[in-house]
C-alpha cells in the first residue's frame, strides 16, 4: 500500500515501547508480592501461584519484547482519528489486487495480535491452499485497547464501535465491507449489520455475542435451545465474576491491574486458560511468547483499566435486542465448541432467531480465540462464506 495514497489524517504508526517502561516493569515483576497458596485444587479458586510464578520468572528473564516489537512492526499500522477518538489499526491490502474489504474486530481480553495470523491467509489465500477471494483486511485496535485511545467522557458500546469503523472504512476508501470477529468483535459485527445493512457485504462470526430477543411474541425455545441455556447459566454462575465486577465497579478493579504486572498477567491468564480448547494447559495451547506480548501491550500502554469498561458501557448504556431486530445481511458462523470452556455451543436455531445465517459450521476444535488458536481453520470459513456472496 502506498503511503503517499492514503488520505492526510490517516498516518503511519510503529510500535516502539520505551527502555524505561520495559525496565520498570522488570523491576516490579521481581518485586512481586506473591498470596498464599489457594488450599483448593491447582486454579480451582483462580489463577495456580506456581504457574504464574513460572511464566512471571520467563516473563523477567527470557521474554524478549524487543522480538515481539520486531515482528509485530512487521505489519502495516496506522492511526487516525475518527470523531474524535484516535484509532490505531493494521490494513493489509491483498497481494494480487482487488481484495475484499474485510474488517476484523477482537474483544476483551485480547488485541489486535489475536488477528494477525489471518493476514497472510487471507489477503494470499492461494498460496496457502484455499480457494476463494482474497480480502483486504483492516484489523484495528478497539476504543480503549493497546494504541486506540478510549473518549475520555461519556460511554462506548458496540454500535459506537460500529459507527467509528464505518467513518474508517469510509476513510480508507470503501463503501461497502465485510464485518467479522469474535467476543466484543462479534456484537460490534452485529450492529454493524443492524445499522448499516447498506454498507455491509456480510458478516462472519466465530462465536456468538448477542442474545436474540426472547420475550412474549418470540417462538418458544426449541429442546436444544433449553440446554443450551441451562449450561450457559451453569457457567455464568461458575465463572462470571469478572463480568460482574467490571460492569459494576471496574474503576476500583483498574488501579490494581494498572499498578502490578502480576496482577494483570493472572486476570488475564486465567481467562485465556478458561475460554481457550486447552483443556487446562494453556501452554500447550497458546505459546507463552503470545500470551506475554499481549500482556505486555496492556502494561505498556496502560490500558487494561480503558478496556474493562466495556462490560460496564454494554451493560448500562448498551444494546437490548428488540423484538423486531433482525440482521438481514447474509452472515456465516463458525461455531467453535470449546467455548468458555464448556461443550455447550449454542444451536443453530438460536442463531436464526437474530441472523439471516447463510452459513453455519460446526468447528473440530478451537476455542474463544479461534484467530489464534486455529488461524486456518477460521480463514478457511471466513473464505468459504464471502466466496458466496
């Protein structure tokens, strides 16, 4: 892609983190005030001390940010600023012309990095064995995550998001675009649907953010629907602490994870062992090079504390799925089944209640982080769907 191309607003970004940064947070890992063993079982009451203390002794002795830095820089990044907030994002165009435009969107607690393995599969899909169209892809850091600042007043739900994306497509030149994504990313390619039917293509989602609208006049609840709910409930009432703090006080949560680097790796960690296919090893699953990267983007750049109040915008100045809301565009699904770590996917009926799905698989494997955990798998799904529309 040609610099001098590109609108005056919209300018080139390289990651670089300070010395100082990176040698205070050393300093603090080494610091770290370590709790007391849990007297339950290895991660039952959350996040293994002696697994943390390991990946905090790597993350201090053997984690090279500056590799991460390289390989990440790697990447075409931009900023600008749309409506104010200042966005960073990655756009790679496709290698033989003519792409798709295909924006992909993270949710929480994740970044932009989650995505890059799908660069090279879809903006060349040929070379790696994959018929079908190749895609400009546009990967941007969401409000309040990484480089993408969060507005300082007022609040940010998925259909802000949505618009801020649609002022970037604008801006890069496209009218009308394909959505995709996962968590967050999926109910910000939700309402891009919703309130933009004519800008968008299609939307693909590998898991399902937003409940369809089931209240009077709603056809009842087919059997697997019902089990469905009764083991998501299960989960919620097991695991959803952390959704209940950071839609309700996530200012009191933010100057402990802003404050210790072991604090943030453990909340962090936990989520990615849970909602990940790891059956419980995350380091067989998801590489500690990743994991620390990631991690290191919220530290460096302060931003764990914006990107927790998401869960407190969506709750209570969010979106409510209304009776006659229907997402009309054509949208594929890959549903990944060791979600949140339960077998507990949600059947297909109940995405047609909200989605015209022209398109729903059933993934082998993979979790919450398909873009990571199964890069191919998922480009393949996301070329398969648009290959059709």
């Amino acid at each position: 892609m040609s610099r001098a191309s590109l609108a005056p607003s919209i300018e080139p970004f390289s990651i670089e983190i300070d010395d100082a940064v990176l040698a205070d947070l050393k300093q603090r890992i080494l610091n770290t005030r370590w709790p007391d063993r849990s007297p339950a079982n290895p991660w039952q009451q959350g996040t293994d001390l002696d697994w943390l203390r390991e990946l905090l002794r790597y993350w201090a002795t053997s984690f090279q940010w500056r590799d991460q830095q390289i390989k990440l820089n790697a990447f075409a990044h931009w900023r600008t600023e749309i409506d104010g907030v200042r966005i960073h994002f990655v756009h790679e165009r496709a290698r033989n012309g003519g792409g798709i435009p295909l924006i992909l969107t993270h949710g929480w607690p994740s970044a932009f990095i989650e995505y890059l393995p799908l660069v090279p599969l879809l903006t060349d899909p040929k070379a790696y064995g994959i018929e079908g169209p190749a895609f400009d892809v546009i990967i941007p850091s969401l409000p309040g995550y990484g480089f993408s600042r969060r507005p300082v007043k007022g609040w940010v739900n998925y259909a802000d998001v949505a618009r801020l994306w649609r002022g970037l497509m604008c801006s890069l030149g496209y009218d009308r675009y394909g959505a995709a994504g996962g968590d967050f990313g999926a109910g910000v390619a939700t309402l891009t649907a919703l309130r933009f039917p004519e800008s968008t293509i299609g939307i693909h989602l590998s898991n399902l953010e937003l409940s369809p609208y089931t209240g009077p006049g709603s056809q009842p609840l087919s059997v697997a629907e019902l089990e469905y709910l009764a083991v998501s409930n299960a989960w919620w009432e097991a695991e959803g602490g952390y959704k209940s703090i950071q839609s309700t006080k996530p200012q009191t949560l933010a100057f402990g994870l802003n404050d210790s680097p072991a604090g943030l790796a453990a909340w962090i960690s936990e989520k990615w062992r849970s909602w990940s296919d790891s059956n419980g090893d995350l380091d067989a699953r998801i590489s500690r090079d990743f994991l620390l990267t990631l991690i290191t983007l919220y530290w460096a750049t302060g931003t764990m504390p914006t990107s927790i109040r998401d869960y407190y915008d969506n709750r209570w100045h969010g979106i409510f799925i209304a009776p006659d809301d229907f997402v009309q565009v054509p949208t594929g699904i890959a549903s990944f089944t060791k979600q949140y770590a339960f077998e507990g996917a949600p059947p297909q009926e109940w995405a047609e209640r909200l989605y015209n799905v022209t398109r729903w698989r059933s993934m082998p494997r993979g979790g919450h982080f398909a873009a990571i955990e199964e890069p191919e798998l998922l480009a393949r799904e996301i070329v398969a769907f648009f290959s059709t529309l």
